[in-house]
C-alpha cells in the first residue's frame, strides 16, 4: 500500500524539484564561492591545483640573468617576481635597456604548469605580434637602401596586386592597415597550412583578394595577413629574392651577434623541443565568466579583485563569427590562438605572428631605435640612419580601426606612436609618454622611448586574456614601472610623489 501523500508508482528522488531559479538560489553560495576561489588563485597552474589545491608544485622561483642600478630598477623585479609567485605568469624574459645598456636582463619561472623545466637564457618564445616591429624595420632598412618606398603603390613592385579595388594601395597603407587585406576571403574553408607552401599559387592568392572596403583607406587591423603581403613585396625588391625572415636571420643576427630571430623553421629541429617554450593558454572557464560577468562584479573582492581589467570589446565580435574582426584574428584556417603554435603554421614564414625570440634581442633591437637608429656598440653598425629613423617614426595617422575598434596613433613604419600606452585616462608615470612599437597575442610587448633612452621587451609562455591590443596588465605594470624608475633616476619625479612611493 501506497504512503499517504505520495502517487502510488513514483519513486523518490535524491533531487528536490525546483525550478530552473530556484536551483539557482540554493546554488548561489557555492558559485560565489566557486567565482571567490577560482578567480583568487593563479591562472597558471595544474588544473587540480586552481580547482581543488591538489599537486600544486612547492619548488622556489627559478630567476637568472642581470639587474643593475637596484636601487631604481630592484622594484620593477620585485613586480615581476610577484607576477610568479602569484602564479599569474609562469615563465618568460625581461629586458631594459638605459641608454643602451641593459639594467634589467632576466629569465624566469618555468617552461611546465608542473614547474619542472626551467625557462632559462637558452629558452625561445613566440611572441605573435610583436614580431611585427622587428618586421617594421627590416622594411625600413630597405626603404634606406632605396628598394622601398613608403609613398609606392605597392603594384609597382608586385603589378599582379593591382587588382579587385586595390590599384591604388601604397606600401604605407600596409604598413598601417589600410590596405584593405585584413583577411583572405574564404566562405569554403579550403585555406589550409599546406596551401601555404605553394608559393607560386599562395602569391596568386593574395594578389587576387579584393579590397574589403572598395579601394576606400579604412584601418582594419592586418593582424595575421600583413606579414605575407609584405613578404611578396620584399622578395621582389630584395637582390637576393630573400623573404623578411630570412634578411632578419642574415643581417641582424650576423650584425648583432646576441640577437636571435627565427620566423619559420629552426637551425635545428631538436629545438622545437630543446628550446622553444610551450605555450599555456589562459583558463576557458575563467575567460568566460570575464566575458559574462559585470565588470563591478569582477572588480569586487567576492569574485574578483578591484584591479582586474576588462576584456577586450573584440572578443565579442570574434565570438559572433563572421565579422572583419572574426576574419582578420581567427581566421577558418586558424580559429584559436593555438592554432599558430604547431611547426606546420611555422613551416611557411608568416612574419606577422611566428617570430620565435626572447626579450634580450628585442630589446637590443628596439634600444639602437631609441637611439634614434644608431648603433649602442663601436664595433656594431647602424640599426637605420637617422633620416630614415626620423622618416620611419613620423606619425602617420590616427583612426578607428575596424577590427579591433581602438584608434591607435601609427607612425609610418608601422608602430604605435602613442602617450596614452596605458590606456585613455589611466594614471600613472607612463602616462604621457611617448612609446613606439607593438605588443603581441597572450601578453608580449617590445616598444621603446625615445625621450628616455629605454627599450622594453616583455616575453611570457603564459597566454594572458585578451584586455587590450598593447599587451595587458603584466606588462603594462612592468613598463610603467620602469618608466618610474627612470623617471626617478633622472630627477623627473615630483618631490611628493617620490616621498609617497617611498612609504
């Protein structure tokens, strides 16, 4: 016989019946808790350890290398090594150089979330986009030798370009975005790696692409295309038939000994394992609760902190699909940012996103262009002469940009040229100060200040979340602390700000 209350036939539950908000209500606590915890704890970390403080790795911070002048630049190490301890980086490289010597030098951290294999001065990182300053100036070495020009329609070095609404495409429209080739068009999802590799019918393809916007200069961030444009273009010029890679290999590294910069293969395939660092991909779960959530609500001590940034107003468009930000960041061929990470993405120079390098030879770069394209060592040539220096760093223009919707200031070679690194309205030593260069996908950033002598080069294996198109809080933080330091070694801090900071 049936209990009394209950229909006879049907079994108990172990589940209350509730409905779809009032599960949500008995859940609430738990996932505050859940936001609490998970977001307090560092991203890069075994995902035992962020989730239930299981085999989390116990071992010291690996550091090596240089650190001069402590008593200005000791603080900007003191960040970096908080960045480690708080697992919100893991492994990387950091250089500055002062009036071209290096002050900061240093290699950090671990290549493994296991924290097994250390990230030492051997160790090579991609670094996506920052590639392209390096890029910018192997273009602007050839507009000195009289091979380029920035004013050229970009057919009159590659007439099969001249086509489809781009006849009229100069080279500094490449160089700035606007030429209209953001992305390759391609509805059937038949671009492939392996397309790549047939370089006569590659070529054809790009040459046949129409203009996005109907010859119309419209900034659209070239974020993956740039590089292969600009390699049509250089190998045509080049009395070698070399490519952008290959120049930066023969010259820069022959001319400056302690430089390396490898945008395809390795000299030897053991260093795909041996030296170049794996990459760690910022947690998925937690970028979409930082996409989904209010930004208060992240700001907030219970399911974040007051200083964690916004995410990006691009991802939105990337995830909707279909837009010119979609096409141009993540196109069908690559849609995820791991997707650039496997030796067949490397297999074909891409100059735009597959520079494999390590901050002390960007920095080192960057430091001879903050010195206005002269050399920093007697017995090494010029980097650029200063006219094509001056040429080169002239600002262009400043427009909204279609794909990623910031207006940057470019300079004609291609660089950021902006006092507003940080951000509009965002205090800080940094803020208003002019820094020039680039930064990359996951948190690269190599730039250089030419009214203090610095150069500044940021490397991480710690694919960070995506809050701006210059980098994002790590090395926005290490930068505008380094432009303290100096800024306190040349006596430009007010009186009150250096006590304050004393405290």
């Amino acid at each position: 016989m049936a209990d009394k209350g209950t229909t006879p036939g049907a079994r108990g539950s172990f589940f209350p019946r509730l409905t779809l908000f009032g599960w949500f209500l008995r859940l609430l606590p738990a996932i505050f808790f859940g936001l609490y915890t998970y977001s307090h704890r560092g991203a890069f970390q075994p995902p035992l350890c962020v989730s239930f403080l299981y085999g989390c790795p116990r071992v010291p911070i690996h550091i090596e290398g240089l650190m001069e002048r402590a008593d200005h630049y000791s603080q900007v190490v003191s960040y970096l090594l908080s960045l480690y301890t708080k697992n919100e980086d893991l492994g990387g490289s950091l250089a500055v150089f002062v009036d071209g010597r290096p002050v900061i030098d240093i290699y950090a951290g671990f290549k493994d979330l296991e924290q097994t294999v250390r990230y030492d001065n051997r160790t090579l990182q991609q670094v996506y986009s920052s590639g392209k300053v390096v890029e910018g100036i192997v273009v602007a070495r050839l507009v000195q030798q009289g091979k380029l020009d920035y004013k050229a329609k970009v057919s009159e070095y590659w007439p099969e370009f001249g086509q489809n609404g781009k006849e009229d495409v100069t080279l500094v429209d490449l160089m700035v975005h606007e030429s209209g080739v953001s992305h390759l068009d391609d509805d059937e999802k038949e671009l492939t790696w392996a397309h790549l590799k047939d370089d006569e019918k590659f070529s054809e393809r790009l040459a046949g692409q129409k203009h996005a916007f109907d010859g119309e200069k419209v900034r659209s961030y070239h974020a993956i295309t740039r590089g292969w444009y600009l390699n049509e273009i250089v190998r045509r010029v080049d009395p070698k038939g070399r490519s952008i890679g290959q120049i930066a290999e023969q010259e820069l590294m022959n001319d400056y000994k302690d430089v390396e910069l490898y945008y395809s293969s390795f000299p030897n395939d053991s260093d795909w394992e041996e030296r170049l660092s794996p990459m760690h991909d910022y947690p998925f779960l937690r970028l979409v609760g930082r996409v989904l959530l209010p930004q208060f609500l992240q700001n907030s001590n219970l399911a974040g902190f007051p200083t964690m940034r916004a995410i990006h107003p691009w991802v939105w468009d990337w995830i909707k699909g279909k837009t010119y930000t979609a096409r141009a960041m993540a196109p069908a061929m690559a849609p995820m940012a791991d997707s650039f990470r496997t030796k067949e993405a490397h297999a074909v120079e891409s100059t735009s996103f597959s520079l494999k390098t390590n901050a002390h030879s960007l920095a080192k770069l960057l430091s001879m262009m903050a010195n206005k394209g002269a050399a920093i060592k007697p017995n090494e040539p010029d980097l650029l002469d200063r006219a094509t220096y001056e040429l080169a760093t002239s600002l262009h223009s400043n427009k909204p940009c279609k794909v990623t919707k910031d207006t940057l200031p470019l300079s004609t070679g291609g660089w950021v040229k902006t006092t507003e690194f940080l951000g509009a309205g965002v205090s800080g030593p940094l803020q208003g100060v002019e820094v020039q260069g680039w930064a990359g996908a996951g948190g690269s950033i190599a730039v250089w200040i030419e009214e203090l002598g610095i150069s500044f080069a940021y490397v991480t294996n710690a694919f960070g979340a995506p809050e701006s198109i210059l980098g994002d809080y790590r090395g926005k933080t290490l930068l505008d602390r380094v432009v303290y330091a100096r800024k306190d070694e040349l006596g430009l801090l007010p009186p009150k700000k250096v006590k304050e900071e004393q405290k």
